[in-house]
C-alpha cells in the first residue's frame, strides 16, 4: 500500500510506525473472516481492511466525521485479524494512533462523552469501582432485569492466601475492576502457586494497568495509570525481589506486556517499562504443566468448555496452557467452534456498543454450551462478567476450577 501522510503526522513517531505498517497491508481482506464485526454487520467499514483505509485517508490529512469514528469506535481491538494476516499487520497498534487522531479532531454527542467520561474516572479508582457495585448488588433485585443481569451477585469462593514462604517469589496485579467482582482469583492462583513452590504476593497501591483510560481515547491518562503502576512495582523489581510479574487477567497482561512500546517516548519511565514488560507473564505461563502437585485424576471434575480471551490468544499469542492445565486437574474439556471469536466483551466495549456485544456474546453462548458442559472458564475478568450475565451455567476463572480440583484431591 503506497501511503502520502500529511505533514501533521509524517515526522512524529507515531506517523513512522503507521506509515510502516500501512505499508505492509495488501488488502487481501483475509482479516475479514475472522473480524467479529464483520461477522455481525457485514460492512467492509467494519472490518479491519476497511478500517485500515479510512485511518489512512485521515493520516493522510482527508476530512475526518463522526462516520469514520463510529467505525473505529465498533472495532473491538480483538486482534484476531492480526493473527489471521499473512502479511503481519499490527492492526492494533495502528487502530491506537488513528483512534488518537480522529477523536481530536471530531466531537462527540453530549451522552457519548458523559459515558466516556464516567467510565474514564469510575473504573481505574478501585475503591470507587467497589463502591458503585456495592450499591448495585444492595439495589440489585429492584432494578430492571437488563441492568440487574449486568451486576453479579457476590461470590462465597475462598479468599485464604498463603503466607508468603518460598525463595521464589512473583508479584500479582490486582487491577482495578478484579478486587471487587473476583477477589477469588488472584488468592486461588496464590494457593495454586503455593503448591509449586512460588509465593505470590501483591504491591500496596497496585492498581490499574491503564488499559481502560488507553483504550477510551485517554491516552495520557491511561499512560499516567502505566506510571503509577510501574511506581508501585519498582521497589520489588528494582531490588530484585520478584522473578516474574503474574498477571490473571489476560485484558491487563497484553497491555502491561506492550509497556515497552506504549512509554517508549517517555525518557524517565522507558528503561522501567521495558524491564516490566519482560518479567510480565500470563498465570498460565507460570504454572507448571509437569509438576505432579497439580495433576488429578480424570473424569472426578465437571466437564468444562473454555472461552479463551482474544487477549490471551491474539492478543498474547498463548493457545492451549490453560486447557492442557485444566486437563492435567482432570477435567473433561468441551469442544467450542469458533473459538477464535471474541465474545463481545472488550473492557468497556460491553457498555459502549451493547447491541454488538449482545450478539457476539449470544454466539459464543451458543458454541460453549452445545458440548453440555458443567461450567465455563475464561482467563480474563471481563469476559467472565460479561459471558455470566447471560450464561445457564457458572462462568469462573480457569485457576479457581484448578485450585478446587486440588482441594478436593488433599481432602479425599
């Protein structure tokens, strides 16, 4: 693709990387089979090969409208395109800077931007975040059943975390929604570390990965939230306390894991921010699938259909660890067709587009349920609430239905 980018954006770093991508796409338009959107809408607008042309012509200093952000607004930013691409188009990143620009450049209705706005400042304050569902869940059985299936119910799962007593050790993030909606995960994932001889332990003051603000056209905010999580951890890293960051929610993983690149034009951060991108691991990167403390005898567990997060597939390029470890637990796993398609939930994507993420998320109902299994598992916070509100069966985190097989297996 031959590219003339205007001079507003020719000589930045941003306009060097778009340009290097633009270049590489050949319009084959394979993206188009396994674009969600696509899938859904059937305009070429809507998928990644007609996206890529209208960033272009705005890079390129054409009129920008509100037309042309309503299509970027749509993409889901699930990266199965830039799995499918022969041509190895990082479609991501360059929806990030044509996001940038087109949202300077145009204005957003009154609702739009309180909506936007709201989310921004709601969702990376933990405290404020757990306020609100506090509320929501006291309030729950009175409010419309649209709105009443959007909030979960509190869990009875166990909290115990193990003391921290082995030489190798891990920080865990938090994140900002995960406290609040599954503080279970992370404290099963510390047990199922603990059996493998890793302490798992969070920072104080660890928060937000700053993919939400990012990822809602806030880009300095979201690379403030980077900063102060990178402040948090650094004491640890800095001093070599921790061999690995574990991330358990894969949305979060994919975004602490591209840092490097995301500060790499901030001087005082871009050293950190590549360190911490490379000790930032998935939770199914660190368990071990050979370790005998982790094995179960099959046919003892439910049989279990996994949604893998496009985070985590795409996103991460990691296929097949949680299924291999949820085996090796003794579960049965389901098949799931299509599961390379995302389920709609997108971090804020849910809330923003619901008439999208409605459809997609009755699709991948569908291709999870049809094996009849007894609970689903997913590897990120968003897609769990999202699937759960609308699911027959338990939607849990994979590491929770591993710990349990284990509990089990000591208390047999």
């Amino acid at each position: 693709m031959q590219t003339q980018l205007a001079d507003f954006i020719r000589d930045t770093p941003e306009g060097g990387e778009a340009d290097a991508i633009l270049r590489k796409c050949v319009h084959c338009g394979f993206c188009t089979a396994t674009c969600p959107t696509y899938q859904v809408l059937g305009d070429d607008l809507d998928s990644p090969r007609g996206r890529i042309y209208l960033i272009k012509r705005v890079l390129e200093g054409a009129p920008v409208s509100g037309k042309t952000r309503l299509h970027l607004d749509r993409c889901l930013t699930c990266r199965a395109c830039e799995t499918t691409c022969p041509s190895g188009v990082r479609y991501g990143r360059l929806v990030d800077i044509g996001r940038e620009v087109v949202e300077r450049r145009t204005w957003r209705g009154p609702w739009d931007w309180l909506q936007r706005s709201v989310l921004s400042f709601a969702i990376p304050r933990t405290s404020l975040f757990s306020a609100a569902l506090r509320i929501g869940r006291a309030f729950r059985p009175l409010l419309p059943g649209r709105i009443k299936k959007s909030i979960p119910p509190k869990t009875a799962a166990s909290l115990s975390w193990p003391a921290s007593r082995h030489a190798r050790r891990m920080l865990a993030l938090a994140g900002c929604v995960q406290p609040a909606l599954a503080p279970s995960i992370n404290a099963a994932a510390a047990r199922v570390l603990d059996r493998v001889g890793i302490s798992l332990i969070e920072a104080p003051g660890a928060g937000c990965c700053g993919g939400v603000r990012f990822h809602l056209n806030r880009h300095e905010a979201g690379r403030d939230d980077m900063r102060a999580l990178i402040d948090a951890w650094w004491p640890f890293v800095e001093s070599n306390q921790v061999e690995a960051i574990v991330v358990s929610a894969s949305g979060c993983g994919v975004t602490v894991k591209d840092y490097a690149h995301l500060l790499a034009n901030d001087p005082a951060y871009r050293d950190k921010a590549v360190r911490i991108s490379a000790l930032a691991r998935d939770l199914s990167e660190v368990v071990p699938l050979d370790f005998p403390q982790i094995r179960a005898e099959r046919g003892l567990q439910a049989k279990v259909a996994f949604q893998s997060p496009c985070s985590l597939q795409h996103g991460q390029q990691i296929r097949g660890r949680a299924e291999a470890l949820l085996r090796r637990a003794g579960y049965e796993l389901a098949p799931v067709q299509d599961a390379h398609l995302c389920c709609g939930s997108a971090g804020t994507y849910s809330l923003l587009q619901q008439e999208i993420a409605g459809e997609l998320r009755r699709r991948k109902l569908d291709a999870l349920q049809a094996g009849a299994p007894g609970v689903i598992a997913t590897a990120n916070i968003g897609c769990l609430a999202h699937l759960q509100a609308e699911s027959a069966v338990p939607v849990r985190h994979w590491v929770e239905l591993v710990d349990e097989a284990l509990q089990r297996r000591v208390n047999a």
